[in-house]
C-alpha cells in the first residue's frame, strides 16, 4: 500500500510543493499506469520517484528529468533514455477500453504539472518541457 504525502509541513521550494500534491493525489494510479505499460520496471520507477519526492527539500535537476522521463513513458514516446518497455502487453488493451482512458488522462495531468513547474521556474523559462537536442 502506498503511504501518502505529508501535508503538514509546507516546502519552500512551490515546485516540489506543486509535485508532492500531484503525486499524492495521483500516485496509484501513476504507479499502475506505469505498470500497465512496462510491468513491474514501470511501476519501481514510480516508487522510486515518489520516494525521492518525500525525501528532498527542492525539486532538483534530476527528478525533473525523472518526472519527463515518466511523462515520455506514459505517452509511448519513442525517445526514452531511460526506460525500454516492453509494448507488448500495450497492444492487448482496446484503445477505447476505460483502462486507455484514464491512462490519456493520467498523462495530461502529468503534462500539466510539468507546464506548472516549469512556469513556476522563471530562470530556467520552462525547462520541464524541453526535449533533448538530437546530437
């Protein structure tokens, strides 16, 4: 069973704040989209993301990549550097199943908290959505 966010201290830092609240409203359900597309990999990089959200005190470079990583697994994006999931449980699910439904949801609410962080972040102007450069 997942463990909830703590909400009784508040984080200085408005991006982990933003992050923590959407991972304690969505983190079940993260974790088993994440799982629905690449097993039991999908779901340990989610708790291991959230693990690391309750542990830090600022949302740093790393989780950031982390959150676009997890954004990029749950759109079916083919560039993905960290992950390499194996798709084919995903071509089992009927595209208009409730199961695909709630996983584009899923998906555009993480695309939305990655725009909120990114515009909470005036010096880095949106990095939360920058794709990398092809080298």
């Amino acid at each position: 069973m997942l463990s909830k966010f703590t909400t009784k201290t508040l984080s200085a830092d408005l991006q982990l704040a933003a992050v923590r609240t959407h991972f304690d409203m969505h983190g079940a359900a993260l974790c088993n989209a994440a799982g629905l597309i690449d097993g039991e990999a999908g779901t340990a990089h989610v708790l291991r993301l959230m693990s690391a959200l309750r542990e830090a005190s600022r949302l740093d470079r790393t989780t950031r990549h982390k959150l676009v990583d997890l954004h990029r697994l749950l759109s079916l994006d083919p560039v993905i550097d960290v992950f390499e999931p194996d798709l084919s449980s995903w071509v089992l699910l009927d595209p208009g199943s409730r199961e695909v439904e709630e996983l584009c949801l899923l998906t555009d609410q993480l695309f939305d908290l990655l725009v909120a962080i990114g515009e909470l972040d005036e010096e880095r102007d949106a990095f939360a959505l920058s794709a990398p450069e092809a080298a």
